[in-house]
C-alpha cells in the first residue's frame, strides 16, 4: 500500500496498481449510495432475513466451503466483549455488493463536502449502517449492536482503505474480514455477495449471541440430565417425543439418526467413515448420496460401505425402492441399504419381490426397520464400549447447537429446536 496525501495505491504481486482517491463524491459513486439506500428502505435486508429465517422456506444457499469458512470464524469470534463490529461491518459490506456489486467496499467514506474526508468513489458506510443495517440486526436479535450501528468504534474509521493493510487493530476476526473484503473485490473469486450474505444471517440465526445463550442453557439441561444416568427408554422417549412434536420432524429425525452413528464412529464401531450430514440447503445437497447416513471408505467418500435412510411418517415404500435401484447403479459397491422408519413398515408380496429383485441385482441387503429397532440395535453395540445411552442425548443436543459441524454442518436456523428440546428435557428431569 503506497499512500499519498491525494490518493492511495495498493500494488499486488504482478505489480499492477488499483488507485483510490480521495476527493468529494462523484455523481456515480451519489447515485449507487442513492440506490443502495433506496433497496435498503425498500426492506432488502428485513426480506431476506424473513426467508432466510424461515424454516418452512425453500432456500438454497450456493456458497463454496472456503467462502463458508471465512464467515463462520467471523460468526463464531463475536462474544460479549469483541468481535460484534467486525460481523456488523461484514454484513453491511456483503448488502452493499448485493445491491451495487460494482461499488468497493473498501472505500468507507464518501461525502459530498468538501469540508469532510473522502472517497471519490465512497459512500457513507456509517449513515447506512446506523439506518439500515445495525437496526435491522438488532430488530431481529441476531447481533447485539450499541443502537448507533458498529461504525462509532473508531478503530473502524480511519481514512485508510478496507484491506489487509488496514492499520487498525480491530477486536475479533480482523483477518477472516479481511479475507472477506479480498474475495468479494476479487473479480475471479466466483462468490456471489447475496449467497454469503444468506449463509451469514443463518450463521448469526443459529450461533450468535442469542442463540447461544439458547444453546448453553439447552446444553446445561442436557449435561445434568445425564449426570444422573438415565435409563435408554427415557433417552429415546426425549429425542421421539422432541421429533415427533416438531413441525420439521423428518429433518430432525436425521440429525437424531446421524448424532447416534456419530457415536458408533467415536467408538470405532465402524467398518469406514461416517459421512458428514447432508446440509439441506446447500445448493448441491443431492451430492451423489443414497442415503442420509454412510458409511464411506476413508480414502474416498464416494465410495459407499453401507447406507441408511431415514423415513419419518412413511411405511409403504415401494417407491423408495424403486429410487434405491437407480442409486444403487451408481453406488453397485454399496454392502448394505436400509430405511428407518417411524412406524412399522408395510410388506406386501409386491413390494418384497421388489426387494429380492433389488438385492439379488446389485448383490446387497437392504433391510427395513423401525426406529426402535435400530436404536436399540445401535445402543446394545455401544454398549459393549461402555458408552451410556445419555451419550446419544448429548450428541444430538450438540449437533442442534452447532458443536459438531465438522460431522453436522446444519445449515437451518435451529433456535426452534433447540429451545424445544430443552423444555422437553427439563420436564423429563
């Protein structure tokens, strides 16, 4: 970075130099703030946090890992004392490149005064924080924000450029923001600034400040629970009875399926590797899998050993057969295929001729059986470890507030379910 009294210079390793100058507000750069300004009255924001955080919704998130990872270390820095302005900032910055992608971020201050700093191409980051976005977070308790919006911390005001170089020392995931204001500047990075910005609110609706004080208290209920032990049939009447009286039982159901196996590859119980659970509203979510739990080889996750499909409020499964036969012509490694279902599953003369046919083609078993059979099935292995049913309690009620990502990157807002589960829990106590 070169600065001069006029302009800055940031020079990168080609040699090639983007210049910034500093001057009053071009008519261009007025008319984006005034656009931008204009979507933002308009309810952008408020909009998309209302889809966003809505679970009944049909919303896909397409959003590359790398770009996931950087709004998730500065989703998971904010705390009581530091790193709420950073994630402030950062959710201004992604509206404004979804509004008017051609205005930079970087440049944080524009005026039409001659008597105040600032950029030719700026625009005011702090009126439109402390008007529309600030407020907006606040509203929706996804980001406790002093009511002046995060561009009073001064450590965010001076007349420096947004990047790398940036000279002040800010508190949190000053260098995830960075990387943030890099990839959305950079032409070639391929991330589109509304998807990240989606992914953003979802990780603040399911980890920040709010639902963390959620999830702590659901955890504490959790762990006192099992202090005392408790016997399988309670653990598996809390976790039926918090599927059963949610309106997403088929997706809770899945994390309840997956957070038991989690424990099967704990107790190396396994003959493989336990896929990662499928994100529903990631844009690829039908990656190629058979089912909602696998087994894959470690050196190759396409390569499936067995797998387990979770069936809430279905029995009759002719058709779910029948879907398994095409995937099974893409998986012919596949050893075993079941369906859990939540009631006892329905057989028929047509439908176990199907079955034999199926298993007898692709040299498989395929096994239908209901949710207490499996747990059951499951828990008597895990037993045999010296792991107690409660383990299954706690890493289900993990799962739900996002300390396992690394196997359940759950991507819908849980706040619901987590507060659910917990008063379930406490009643059961």
């Amino acid at each position: 970075m070169r600065v001069y009294e006029d302009k800055v210079e940031f020079v990168d390793e080609d040699g090639d130099v983007e210049t910034y100058r500093v001057g009053t507000q071009t008519t261009q750069a007025r008319d984006r703030y005034e656009r931008i300004q204009r979507e933002l009255e308009n309810g952008f924001l408020t909009d998309l946090i209302d889809r966003v955080t809505d679970v009944e919704a049909d919303v896909e998130i397409d959003l590359d890992e790398d770009h996931q990872e950087i709004i998730d270390k500065i989703v998971d820095s904010i705390t009581s004392e530091r790193g709420r302005a950073i994630a402030g900032l950062s959710a201004m910055q992604l509206a404004i490149k979804s509004i008017a992608p051609e205005q930079s971020i970087r440049l944080h201050k524009g005026s039409k005064s001659s008597a105040h700093f600032s950029w030719e191409e700026g625009l005011s980051m702090r009126s439109i924080d402390s008007t529309y976005i600030s407020p907006v977070l606040r509203e929706y308790d996804l980001l406790r924000v002093n009511k002046d919006g995060v561009m009073m911390t001064r450590s965010l005001a001076e007349n420096y450029p947004y990047s790398r170089f940036y000279q002040a020392n800010i508190r949190g995931a000053q260098d995830a923001w960075a990387d943030l204001i890099e990839t959305l500047e950079d032409p070639d990075s391929g991330i589109d600034p509304e998807e990240a910005l989606k992914y953003m609110i979802t990780a603040l609706s399911g980890r920040g400040e709010r639902a963390e004080e959620i999830n702590e208290a659901t955890l504490e209920l959790v762990s006192d629970l099992s202090e005392r032990n408790p016997e399988r049939e309670m653990v598996k009447g809390i976790i039926k009875s918090h599927i059963n009286t949610s309106p997403h039982s088929a997706r809770i159901y899945e994390v309840a399926l997956h957070s038991l196996y989690q424990l099967m590859e704990e107790a190396n119980l396994l003959d493989g590797e336990l896929k990662e659970l499928t994100q529903m509203r990631s844009a690829d979510k039908k990656h190629g899998n058979v089912a909602d739990i696998e087994v894959v080889d470690p050196s190759d996750e396409f390569h499936i050993y067995s797998a387990w499909d979770a069936k809430h409020g279905k029995s009759y499964l002719r058709n779910e057969l029948q879907e398994i036969r095409g995937k099974l012509s893409n998986h012919p490694e596949t050893q075993t295929v079941g369906f859990i279902t939540s009631s006892e599953p329905e057989r028929d003369s047509q439908l176990e001729q199907q079955k034999s046919k199926i298993e007898e083609e692709f040299d498989v078993e395929i096994e239908l059986v209901t949710f207490d059979e499996f747990c059951d099935r499951t828990l008597d292995d895990l037993s045999t470890k010296m792991v107690s049913p409660s383990a299954w309690l706690t890493a289900y009620a993990e799962t739900l507030c996002h300390r396992r990502r690394d196997r359940a990157p759950i991507d819908e807002p849980t706040q619901e379910w987590v507060s659910d589960l917990g008063d379930i829990v406490e009643q059961r106590a």
